[in-house]
C-alpha cells in the first residue's frame, strides 16, 4: 500500500478511537461531526504530493478544500468547536435524541462505537477515496472532466447558498423571539412585517431555496459526493467498488432525514402540511404538490 494512503488509513482509524472514547468519557459524541469536514480536506492534502502532475486531482481537489472549509466554518458558526471546562460543549441535536431512544447505556456506547464512530468514520474515508483514485489515472482530462468540474461547483454553490440562507431565517427568527411586540404584530395585522412575522414563527425555513426544497443543504452535499464517486470512471476506472460509497452515503442521509424531520414536526405543528406541500431534496414533485401548496399558504399565512 503507498505510503500516502497508508497514512490516511490509520489517521482514519486512529479518529474512530478518538471519537468512541471521546463520547464514552464525556457523553458528547459530535467529534464525527467535527471531523465530518475536516478529514477529506486532510486526506487531501496527505495524497497531494503524489499526485501534483494530475490535473484531475488538483482541481477536484480543490473544489473539496473548497468544501471543506466552508462547512468547518458552518459548523464553528453553530458552536460546534466551543470549549467550555477544557471539553467541547456542544452537541449534535441527534446524539440526545439517540440517547433517549437508546437508553442503556452499554448498548448504546456499542451505538457509539460501531456506527457514530466506525461506521461515520469509514464512511467519510470511502467516500473521499475516488479522489485518489482519480489521481491515480494518466489518463488525460477530457470534456467529461470538465463537466463533472463545473456539476461539483454547482452542488458547492447550492449547499453554501442553503445553508447561508438558514443562517439568515435562525438570526429572523432569534430576532422576532426577542421582539416583545412581534406576537401583537403578527397575530393581529395584516401589513407586510406581519405577514413575513407569521411565516418565520412557523418555526422553520421556508425562504429561498428552502421554499422548493425541505433539504437543500442535502442536495448539495451529496450531489457533490456523488461527482466525487465519478471522477474515477472518467479516468477511465472502474466505478464499484469505491463509487458505492456515495450510494451509502445517500442511505445515511435518508436516516438523517427521517429523523431530523421527526424532531420537527414534533416542535412545529405546520410541518406535517409542509410535507406534503415540499419535496424533501429535489423539487422533481412540485407540478403535483401544487394543490397542498395552496392549501398550506391559505391556511398557515392568512
């Protein structure tokens, strides 16, 4: 196994020891999620200097840099990397529900362990592999590469716009919570503040491209990894068995979800309706929503 690999390989192992015994000593389990954005970065930035005459690995390279640092920032505007009392002091909002759900603390450390920690971990590394693979080829870059490029850059751009656009609906709706008029305003006017107070206090995003989409952070992310998963077959590879990661990869994100979404309805009444008025990633459904869309504005905003 080539070095640079190698080393990848065992900083991938040696995090699923740190994140297991992170969470079994502390309770807190999001070290997967703080290192969610930073590995593929790393992993990048290890195979590099075998691979600094591939073209292909230099630009799909840096779009996932790109990435990379754009979701680590992301994650440190939540919180996810404050200390408090020499420990991290947040945590996913999963991990809690989890616990709940999982309430014997032995099976669940072996939740911890085997999925959070292993699982995750493996997968991040799987998932980033093709990018290896990719560099690996001689093959030269064609009008396919390009495309694939520009299709990566796109599913960047759509994942930062989401997300900017949810940083801005939170601080609306932190904003109007804190605004001791806004519930006179909302309930009992009809001007356009009202209206835009009505719709944020229904306690999630429906701005932008969250209008058209329940997820479209997801889209992003996994659309991006999915062109990942292809860079080796245009370098003229085989796509199984390291492009099956992006497929597991989409699995996860149908749990996550679920979940997620679990979490909400039972927080916010209207979005049962949303459901079924949005789509929950593409917006391929809309044409046939239109009806419960009506039905949701009329009877949630008037």
């Amino acid at each position: 196994m080539p070095l640079s690999l190698l080393i990848t390989v065992l900083l991938t192992g040696i995090c699923v020891l740190i994140s297991f015994f992170y969470g079994l000593f502390t309770r807190n389990y999001s070290t997967v999620d703080r290192l969610w954005s930073v590995l593929p970065g790393v992993y990048v930035l290890v195979w590099l200097p075998g691979f600094i005459s591939s073209p292909r690995f230099i630009i799909a390279g840096i779009i996932v840099i790109a990435w990379s640092i754009r979701l680590t920032r992301n994650f440190a505007l939540k919180g996810g990397f404050k200390v408090e009392h020499g420990r991290f002091s947040v945590e996913d909002y999963r991990w809690e529900v989890m616990r709940e759900k999982i309430p014997e603390r032995f099976t669940f450390e072996l939740f911890n362990f085997f999925f959070i920690s292993l699982f995750q971990l493996s997968l991040i590394f799987a998932f980033s592999l093709p990018l290896y693979l990719a560099g690996s080829s001689e093959k030269p870059l064609g009008a396919g590469d390009f495309i694939l490029f520009a299709v990566h850059i796109l599913f960047l751009i759509l994942e930062t716009a989401a997300d900017e656009q949810q940083f801005a609906y939170y601080s609306k709706r932190e904003e109007i919570k804190n605004d001791s008029s806004s519930a006179d305003v909302g309930a009992g006017t009809d001007t356009e503040d009202a209206a835009l107070t009505r719709r944020v206090n229904l306690g999630f995003n429906t701005f932008g491209l969250w209008k058209f989409s329940r997820h479209p952070n997801y889209v992003g992310e996994m659309g991006g990894w999915i062109v990942v998963s292809l860079y080796p077959v245009l370098a003229g590879l085989n796509w199984f068995p390291a492009g099956l990661a992006s497929v597991i990869l989409v699995a996860l994100f149908i749990g996550s979800t679920i979940l997620a979404e679990g979490i909400t309805g039972g927080k916010y009444p209207a979005y049962s309706s949303w459901k079924k008025a949005t789509p929950p990633w593409i917006p391929f459904t809309l044409p046939f929503r239109m009806k419960a869309r009506k039905d949701f504005w009329n009877i949630h905003m008037n």
